[in-house]
DNA sequence: GAAATTGTTAAGAATTTGTTAAGATTTATT
DNA sequence: AATAAATCTTAACAAATTCTTAACAATTTC
C-alpha cells in the first residue's frame, strides 16, 4: 500500500484527487500549503508527492529544492514550457498540466512507483513484534537483530509468507531442502524448536502455533 | 556522453530532434522503423530511446513491451488518453504530444537519465573508514592507498553499492566474471579472504562479513 | 490411560567457510 | 616473441557453523 502526499490549496481540485487516489487503494495525506507539506514530509515517509505550483506560504518551486529521494508529479496550471522545464529540471519527475485526464495521472504515478521500487530493496515482511528484512535475511523481533541459520530463516519467511495458511510439515520440508530428499520430520521439529528458542529470548509471545497432526503456522 | 536511440519514420521530424539532441553533446543513433530499432538494441547499448508510435513494419507499442531496462520517452502525434495510458503503462516512462517543445523534451531527458544514473553516479562511496573511488578504481582505508586486483575491486564495489542487502554468492559471482561461467565458490572465497587481508593492514576493523550459506556483506 | 504426535536436548556427522601455497593463466615489458 | 610480473584458479587442510540423529520428555487425542 503506497502512501501518496497531495499538496494542493484548491479544496475542491484537492478532493477530486484525493477520491480518485483513494479508489485505487493509495493511502493519502493532504496538504494545503507549502509549509504544511513539509512538516508533514519531516514526520512521515511518502513514496510519491503530487504537488501544484501555486501554494499559500511556499511555492511549490521552493518544495521541489528541499525534497531528495521521493518522487514528484507536479501538477500545475501553468502550462508555459519555461515552467516545466524549470521544474523537471530542479528536481520534478514529471509535469502534468491542468485541466488533468484521471486516467492518465494514475499512469503517471505508476510509472514513478515502478520507477523507484524496482531498484528499491524489497518490503520487509512485519507482523507484530517480527519483521524480516528479505533482503538482509534478518529476522528483527523489537527491532533486535536475531541470528537464525539459513534453514530457520527459511521456516520463518515461509511462515510469514502465508500467514494465514497452515503450513504443512511437507511443505515446509520441501522448502527448506530444495532439492535434497533427506526431508526428515524430526529434523524439522529440531528447527522449529531451536527457532522458537531464539525468538523466546527476546519476547514473551509465541509466533509460531503447532497444528497437530497437520503442521505449523504463525499464530493469530 | 550518454547514447540515445531515436526511432522515427519521418525524416523532417528526424531531423530537427538530431540536431537538438547533438548541441547538447549527446550521441545518436537512428532507426526509422520499428525492426531496425530492434536490430540496433540487439548491437549496442544505449542510454534512453526516444520512440515514434507509428512506424512502418513494428509499432512502437510493440517495441515498448519488447524492451527492459532502457528509459523509453514516447514522442507521437496520437493525443488521446487512451493511447497514452496504453505506452505508460505497458513500459514507457514519459509521453510527449507532437508537436513538441525542443527545451521540455531536453528537459525530459533530462529526468530520465538522471533517473537511471543516480545510483551508479560518480560520488565516491564512503563507508566508515572506507572510500571506494569509483573514476579511479581506488580504494581508500584511512586514506590510504589499497591495491586491490580487478577482481577484488569488483568484490568491494559490489558490496558496498548495496550496503544494506546480503549479496549472495551467485551474485557476486556473476558481477565478477560478467560472462564466464568459470564460476567458482571455492575462488571466490579466495579473492575475499586476500581482500580482507589486505583491508586489514590497514585498519583493524573488519569491514566483510560472511552470511552462513548465503554470502557477503558489509558489517554494519 | 495408551498410542500417537510433538518438544527438547546433546553429541557427532556433514557442510560451509577461511587460509595457504602451488600451478595455470593473463597481462605487461623488453 | 620470449620473459617477467601480476593475477586467478585449484586443491588441500583447518576451523567454524549448522544439520541430523537418536533418546527421552511432554503433550494431545481417542
């Protein structure tokens, strides 16, 4: 779920934009003005900012300046070609002139989210007190770093991966030895046991939930 | 010098985008259908394609969905939204209606290039004690001087360009010998344990840490 | 309460990694 | 073209880490 910030002081406009991000499943924050957008930038993190020009406090120029590795659309009225170059060149990703199609600025916002996120790292899986960094093969539990074996890291991931699914104990075998036939049940249950021992010491809930007879699967 | 691909059928319209892309210093090739382009991406690099919709033998459509990696900025006569949602998102990553502003085109490229060069610009990459010279295939411990082989460079460069993530192995191998399939885990060991000894006479931190059966990072 | 399944523990087997040195290959130099 | 220098690969062994095995305890189901 990508967060979207939309600085625009035209209310109406504003809403506009904002039902028509919101149907596709963006979360919004809004700003009305210049200064507004930036504290809300130093509190949170957005993936993409949709921006006019013509802003109460600060111009939409002097936002552009200030902010570094988000993408920006701007969205504007003024459709002289000095304007747009101006602002692509000081740091806007793209230039959309009022009145906008809706379709087309969906298109346009999804290029620069396909932009930033396929070089990106991938999203760490969290669920409460857990969080694995995929591409760190990091397990965090309250944001402390748990040294797991790469075959622990493979039960977790999977079990998080399929949070609400039971994992079989062959599915999980089959996972953790890719190729290998030595799938061995009590093997498993050794890694699942040393697994809850690592993450025992630094909560108190337990994630994972035996299903008996069937396998294991992380607890509601 | 950054190479760009222009695909265009019509001559007058060639033209004028040459003549403007060469002031700026950059390098042109051209394709005026489709299957040339086709033939030209399978030869040689480049840096962005500007690309013409209608084109005799192959579309511009097409080719959108053909190619990876390569900033496409569509330049076409075709004004609907339909057919502009279509390229963007199929591939393209900018759409500009003929006719066209030769300074908002520049400019356009402008985002495009500066996109895909950021990560790989020429900043050195500092961490900590260590600085990766990347015009000068040096790097500094302390400030001083280390030589490394091209291989070891490779290592170090890769590491540190994704500093957060785990490198595995595989990776690392094929960022070593972009080709060769002389792929071996065995060396590859080899050239680490050389490039850690070598750090280390320098610094008594240890800057690469090894990720049991999965590979290499940089500590943090 | 008996049978089946799951949990824990510890030891040694197996795998992966680190280091070294020798031989092969590539690159530079005369 | 031949030689020297540098780099890379291979192989062997030591060290570290992880995995499996197996025995026994605890738990669940019927």
């Amino acid at each position: 779920m990508k967060k979207i910030l939309v600085v625009e002081d035209n209310i109406d406009i504003h809403n506009i934009i904002e039902e028509l991000l919101s149907k596709e499943g963006f979360i919004i924050s809004s700003a009305y003005s210049g200064t507004e957008a930036l504290l809300l930038l130093e509190k949170q993190k957005f993936d993409l900012i949709l921006l006019d020009l013509m802003l109460p406090a600060m111009s939409g120029e002097e936002i552009i300046k200030k902010v570094n590795h988000i993408p920006i659309i701007v969205l504007s009225a003024k459709c002289s070609s000095d304007d747009k170059v101006n602002c692509l060149l000081s740091g806007a990703n793209d230039y959309i002139t009022k009145p906008f199609d809706g379709k087309e600025l969906l298109a346009r916002i999804e290029v620069q989210l396909r932009q930033k996120y396929k070089s990106d790292s991938m999203e760490p899986l969290k669920y409460k007190e857990l969080e694995l960094l995929l591409d760190n093969h990091t397990l965090l539990v309250h944001n402390q770093k748990v040294n797991l074996t790469k075959t622990e890291y493979a039960i977790i991931k999977n079990l998080l991966l399929n949070r609400n699914q039971v994992m079989t104990k062959n599915k999980l075998l089959e996972s953790i030895s890719m190729d290998t036939e030595d799938c061995d049940e009590n093997s498993l249950r050794v890694h699942i046991s040393n697994l809850r021992k690592k993450i025992r010491d630094y909560t108190e809930n337990e994630y994972i939930e035996s299903i008996w007879g069937i396998g294991f699967k992380i607890k509601e």
